[in-house]
C-alpha cells in the first residue's frame, strides 16, 4: 500500500449553471508530500478542494483516499475521516475559547454526559507544544490576529488526526514574520507524515515549501511535475497558456503639481504626525509591516476614522474629511483591503456591482442609460479578463480573485483624482496583475494620482515613483525610485539590522 497515492482524482467534473468549473481532471497527490495547486483565478482550484471535503458535491469523475473510492456529504464527514481544509474565512467561532473551538463538535465526555473541559485544555495544549506556539487555549478566538486563528484552525484538524491538510491562500493575509512561522509549521507537519496541499498566487512560496506542483487552467489538468523541474516562466506559461514577458509594465508619465498634502495627520494610538505630498501623475508607494499603520492611514484620509489632529489639503485648499461622502466628493477613492466586507455586494450582480459608483455618470435626469452601463461593465469584464459566465451572474458565485478583480473594476471605471489602493494585486493572479499595472497607468495617463500600500515589495519597488515607509504609526522614511531598494525598505520598516538579516 506504501506506493498507493494518498488521493487520486479520476475524471473529476463539477458543473456549476453556465460554468464548466472542473473538466476531467486527473491527477495524484503522493503521502506525505507538499503538493502545490495553481491556476489563474477562476481556474477550479477552490471548488477542487471544496469537492474533496465535501462542501460541493461533484458532478461526475471518481476520489480515492487512501486507495479506496470515497464521498463525503459535508465537510464534517470529511473531517472525521482525517481530510482538513483551512479556507481564508475561518471556520471558528469568535465568542468560544481557542479551547473549546479545537474541540467543538467532538469533545471528551467524562461519567457519560459531562463534557471534560479539563481534558480539553490539556489536549489543546499538548497541540499548541507539538507546534511549538504560544498560544493560550484560554483566549476567546475573537481576540486572535489572523496568523493565530490559522493556527488554531491547524490544531483543530490535527485533533481529528487529519492525514490530509488542505491550505487555500493561507499567506495573503500574514506578515513575512508570520508567513515564516506558518512555513516552519508546514515543514514540522510534512515531517510528521501529514499531507498538505498548498494553494497560493505567489509562486516563490512553491519553490520554497513544496515538492509537487499542479497547474489548472479553465477548469481542465494541465501538468503535474516536481517543483525542481519546473522554471517559475514554464509555470506561469502554463497557468495562463502563454508567456508574461513584462511582469511590471510601467510607461513614462509626467508628474506635475501637488495635489494632496497631509500634515500632522495624527491618530491616537495609530497615526503619529504624517506629513507628506503627493503630485498628479505619480504614484507613491507605502510600504512597512503588517500593523505599521498603513491601512489606517488610507482610511484616515479617505475619513473612515475620525483623526485628532492634522491638515489634509486639496490642490492647496484645506478640506475637511469627515466621511468617506465628504472623501468621494472631493474625487478621492478608497479600494479597501477587506474587499469582501466593504467594497462588494455578494448578492448583486457583476453589473450591479460595477455599476453602482458609475451610477451618476450614466444617469440622465433620473434614468439609468442601461446601455451605456452595461457596454462600460463589459469593458471592463474584458480588461480585466474576469471569469463569468455573464453580467448578471451574482458576485457571490464568483471565485475568489474575480471577485477582487470586480471590486477593482468599480473603481476604475469611475473617473477620481485620487486613489488609494491597499494592496491591490492580493488573490490576484499573475496575468491579471499585470492588467491591473495596466489599469493603473491608464488612471495615470488620465491625470489621476495613485497611493498604494502594498506588502509585496517587488510591485511597490517596480511601480512606485516614490516610496514611503511607515513603522509604528510613523513615516520613517522616504526613498526615491532610484534609491528603493528590497534592502532599503525592510532596514526602514524593521528599524533594527539584525531583525532584517533574518528576514533576508
Ligand atoms: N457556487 C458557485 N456557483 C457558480 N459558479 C461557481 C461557484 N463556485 C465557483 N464557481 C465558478 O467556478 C469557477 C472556478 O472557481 P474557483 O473558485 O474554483 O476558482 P479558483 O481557482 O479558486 O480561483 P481564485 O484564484 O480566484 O480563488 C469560476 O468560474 C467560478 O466563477
Ligand atoms: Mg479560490
């Protein structure tokens, strides 16, 4: 049985109304091994796993675990027979213990009908030290930043004895710290025996976590090969079926007058004393830690927090920002970093949802012009290459990226001066990031002016006219493009070598 792969997918097919989201795919996944999936956006790489764990049914095709053919009704039965998936929204409950959501739905029962809550804690301790984290099993889970809660989540499906741990973009929303303990986890749990299939949009981490990799493009298999055999470009060629020769495509643009000026923007506790420019046709990059105050900044200027001090000015007027309708009406436009919690409408349509900031410019008297709605909403369907079966299909049906592509869109069909991006290209896959650069220039050529908080330092370098880098609440430091470098921006944002060294 040693050679038996520990899954096998055989002709798997999963059709969802007008979309062919899985088309005989055939493949194995070895015992033991870090498998990578990738793919495009929209490719089937969540409904694959979503198939495996029994959240949907498939349509036709066969699974084996373990050799034999099985079929799990609901993610639970999945669970008990030892297959995990960690998706980005957790599945934990915020008001319980870190204790009692390990356990949840399987706890000890001591005398027969008394839940053993003693037993329960001990055991959740005895897994936080098998994974060597410092977690109280005490705390209420609410109380837990992202890279805890994914940890819990592991701890969980190691108390079913998971032999099978499935991971869904689990770095989009870590810190390099905490993607490098998640890493350490992975390579802990291989070592132990367990088999993890890793699903992300950021290709290096394959080469660094993973031995087998494979590629879905449109629903349908396309390779599986050991990760040393693969070059990132073949990878890339065959997620988008062709080569991406210009990862950063950046024209030339003049950059003239100032358009915003902050100063002394402070915030208690989060924004201390931000002053700085920026000019029409520029985009200037923030770069810094997760939790160095990025985010907030954007959303201070754009008035979704109320700020204690500090002057925003417009093309040299000072303006007062209290709500992000005095923000808009001031051309200014805010892509959020929770895409799903604020910037889309699950339940609308992908025209609705692209329409919606478009809707005073389509409207004559009162009536919506539907025709120019939907010619602009199709305009950017195609530029942005989002996967859909049509305009009407509902957000919610959408995958992952493509949803973050639709938000993206929103903003771009609508004409502002100012917008701010808080990492924009996050879930996004690789050809898809380069039309949002595209985009970008376009809103450039137009006139407008970009800020952009972005974590992965390749684009912040490869895009930025200027760089500032926040630590703490402050800006530490700003870098022109010729002086932005990798090592320049982490020595800022880390504040200590020694800590940089480390991160390398
Ligand atoms: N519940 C659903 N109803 C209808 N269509 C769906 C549903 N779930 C997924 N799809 C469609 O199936 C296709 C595959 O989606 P899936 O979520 O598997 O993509 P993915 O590879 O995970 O992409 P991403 O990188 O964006 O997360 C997409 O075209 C998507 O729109
Ligand atoms: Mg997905």
């Amino acid at each position: 049985m040693g050679d038996t792969p520990i899954l096998h997918f055989e002709k798997l097919t999963k059709r969802f109304p007008g979309v062919l989201a899985l088309d005989n795919v055939t493949f194995s996944v070895r015992r033991g091994e870090v498998h990578a999936l990738v793919g495009e956006n929209g490719a089937g790489k969540s409904t694959l796993i979503k198939i495996v764990t029994g959240v949907y049914q498939k349509t036709s095709g066969e699974i084996f675990f373990d050799g034999k053919p099985v079929y799990f009704a609901n993610p639970h039965e999945a669970l008990r027979n030892g297959i995990a998936a960690i998706y980005q929204e957790f599945n934990l409950i915020p008001a319980l213990t870190v204790a009692e959501n390990i356990f949840m739905g399987h706890h000890f029962v001591k005398r027969r009908f008394f839940v053993d809550w003693n037993r329960m804690r001990q055991e959740a301790q005895r897994l936080m030290r098998f994974l060597d984290v410092d977690i109280d099993v005490d705390q209420k889970v609410r109380d837990l930043g992202v890279a805890k809660k994914q940890v819990v989540e592991i701890a969980k499906a190691l108390s079913h004895k998971a032999r099978v741990l499935i991971m869904d973009e689990p770095t989009a929303t870590l810190a390099q710290k905490e993607i490098e303990g998640l890493f350490r986890i992975i390579k802990f749990l291989k070592n132990e025996g367990v088999t993890v299939i890793y699903i992300s949009h950021r290709l290096e981490e394959i080469y660094e976590l993973c031995d087998r990799v494979t590629v879905l493009r449109d629903g349908r298999h396309v390779a599986t090969q050991d990760v040393k055999d693969v070059t990132m470009d073949d990878l890339i060629r065959m997620m988008v079926g062709r080569g991406v020769t210009e990862k950063f495509p950046r024209t030339s643009h003049t950059i003239g007058e100032e358009v915003l000026r902050v100063e002394g923007l402070t915030r208690r506790g989060v924004l201390r004393d931000i002053s700085f420019s920026l000019r029409r046709g520029e985009i200037l990059g923030i770069a810094g830690m997760v939790g160095s105050g990025r985010t907030e900044l954007l959303r201070a200027i754009y008035g979704v927090d109320p700020i204690d001090g500090g002057k925003i000015y417009i093309r040299g007027k000072e303006v007062r920002i209290r709500s992000p309708l005095d923000a808009i009406n001031h051309g200014i436009a805010l892509l959020p970093e929770e895409r799903k919690v604020h910037g889309l409408v699950l339940l609308l349509s992908v025209l609705d949802n692209l329409g919606l900031p478009m809707l005073p410019f389509v409207s004559l008297r009162g009536f919506i012009n539907d025709g120019r709605l939907k010619t602009i909403a199709q305009d950017m369907v195609h530029h942005m290459n989002i996967k859909t079966p049509s305009l009407y299909q509902k957000v919610m049906y959408l995958s992952g990226g493509n949803q973050q592509k639709v938000v993206l869109g929103k903003w771009f069909a609508r004409n502002c001066d100012i917008y701010l991006f808080d990492e924009p290209t996050r879930g996004i896959d690789v050809g898809a990031k380069v039309e949002i650069y595209h985009l970008m220039n376009r809103l450039l050529e137009r006139g407008a002016s970009i800020i952009m908080v972005s974590s992965e330092l390749p684009e912040v370098l490869a895009m930025s006219d200027r760089i500032l880098v926040m630590r703490e609440g402050r800006i530490v430091g700003e870098l022109s493009r010729e002086e932005a470098t990798k090592e320049a921006i982490l020595r800022l944002a880390l504040g200590r070598r020694e800590e940089y060294a480390s991160v390398g």
